[in-house]
C-alpha cells in the first residue's frame, strides 16, 4: 500500500460506513394521502384538520416530514396503499378491507354519527320505533349498518332520503323536508361553524347510531411499526394533557 492509498482508506471507510446513515436520514419522511376535497373537520387539506394537526405534531417531534398527496377516487387511493407507493391514510379498521394487512394507530378522534334535526322540529329517539313514518336525510352512496334493517321494514315505514351533500342536507331540514338526518357529529359542528346561517337551527339526539376509532393506517414495515409505537406513546400523552381536546375543539 502506497502513502496516498493509506491517506484515502480512512476517508473511504468514513464514507461508507456514514452513508446508511444519511440515507436513512434523507428517507425520514411520511407520505400520507388524502382525498381532493379532504374530509373536513379530520382533513381540510395539506395543512389542517384534526388527524392532519395530530400527525404533523407527532412527526415533527420524531424527525419526520410530512408529504401530502391528494388521490381519488378512494378506491385508486387504496391500491396506491396496497402498492406501497402511499406510507399512511386515515381510516378506520371497521372500514378497512383485509385490516390485518396494515398497521393502524390507536384511535385518534371517535367518529360518531347522530341524527340531528331542527330546533323548532325535535326528534325523540330513544327506541327504533321513535322513528316510525320519519323521513331521514342520508347522503347518497353511503352505507348506515345500524339503519340498513330499518329502511326495508315495511312495518316502520322509515323513509331514506339521499342527498349529495351536507348543506343540501342542513337546509332539507330547514325548509322542513326531512324530519331528520344522519351526519357525523364533529363534520355538522364544522359545517355549522363555516355558515352562519345554519348557526343556531339545530341540535343533535343523545343516542349515537354509529361510532367506530378514527386513526391513521400505515403500510406494513418495521419501520412504521416502530413509528405507530411512538406514535402512540405521544398521542397518549398528548391526550392527558389536554392537547388533543384542545385541537379538536378549533374545530368544531
């Protein structure tokens, strides 16, 4: 070995031995997707929503990055999922086809549906029955599994009525064209809040006719099991301290 070998050999070593490293470093990011129009108040886009705050403290914490793609319809983001070309989505394992492939987070924020209707028209809903000769907003394309046996009974007479979106659903109940509607709780309070007009016109029955954990679902990989266990660790505390609650509550 001539002198300049032996000046370059330790450099060499250095190089290869520090490039996993930096590697590793450059790949510390996460690519999460989200539907074009978000799913407010959990996604509103890029930057905000309640599952999107949480993430980006959560990983901003743990020296992660956040890369935001938008994909639709939900199906082709599934299979993007699937493929490994997407890291996290939000979902929930009672919605997630074969959950067993994927490694989910703890619950992040319950996604309850309730009915809600107009103040001057109050529903009681204590027993199915209640509901009888009712005609409740729906929207269209959605699936209700505690209402599905309901809505064929010829013997309730519960009539479904689609609509294509929440307003149209809020003011349906308005012009006194619904007696009720199902709606996810945190997005009517979201709703109501963007809209003055809606501010005040309604209120919402105690009894939930659906809830499931909503959580962020990773790709299956060593890597993000490790991550999914601080994950949780720092949503946990983030839980005993108020802060989730306090999140939630921008939005609502």
């Amino acid at each position: 070995m001539n002198k300049k070998q032996f000046i370059l050999l330790p450099f060499l070593i250095f190089v290869v031995f520090s490039l996993p490293f930096r590697l590793e470093g450059a790949e510390k990011q996460i690519v999460f997707s989200i539907p074009p129009d978000g799913y407010p108040p959990y996604l509103i886009d890029s930057n905000r929503g309640i599952l999107m705050d949480v993430l980006k403290n959560i990983a901003g914490k743990k020296g992660y990055s956040v890369i935001v793609v938008t994909l639709y319809p939900e199906k082709r983001e599934q299979k993007m999922h699937q493929n490994r070309r997407v890291d996290a989505r939000a979902n929930s394992k009672e919605w997630t086809e074969n959950p067993d492939e994927f490694i989910f987070t703890d619950p992040i924020v319950e996604h309850e549906d309730v009915l809600i209707y107009l103040k001057g028209q109050p529903i009681k809903f204590g027993k199915i029955d209640d509901l009888s000769g009712k005609t409740i907003g729906t929207m269209l394309g959605y699936t209700y599994p505690f209402f599905e046996p309901y809505f064929s009974d010829p013997n309730l007479l519960i009539g479904r009525h689609d609509v294509t979106s929440r307003e149209s659903m809020l003011e349906m109940l308005m012009l006194k064209r619904l007696d009720c509607a199902i709606i996810n709780k945190l997005v009517a309070l979201w709703t109501i809040k963007q809209n003055k007009m809606y501010q005040g016109m309604f209120d919402f029955t105690g009894t939930s006719v659906g809830s499931v954990g909503y959580r962020l679902v990773f790709i299956k990989a060593d890597k993000w099991r490790f991550f999914v266990d601080d994950f949780n660790d720092e949503l946990a505390i983030m839980k005993q301290k108020g802060e989730l609650d306090k999140i939630i509550g921008n939005y609502r």
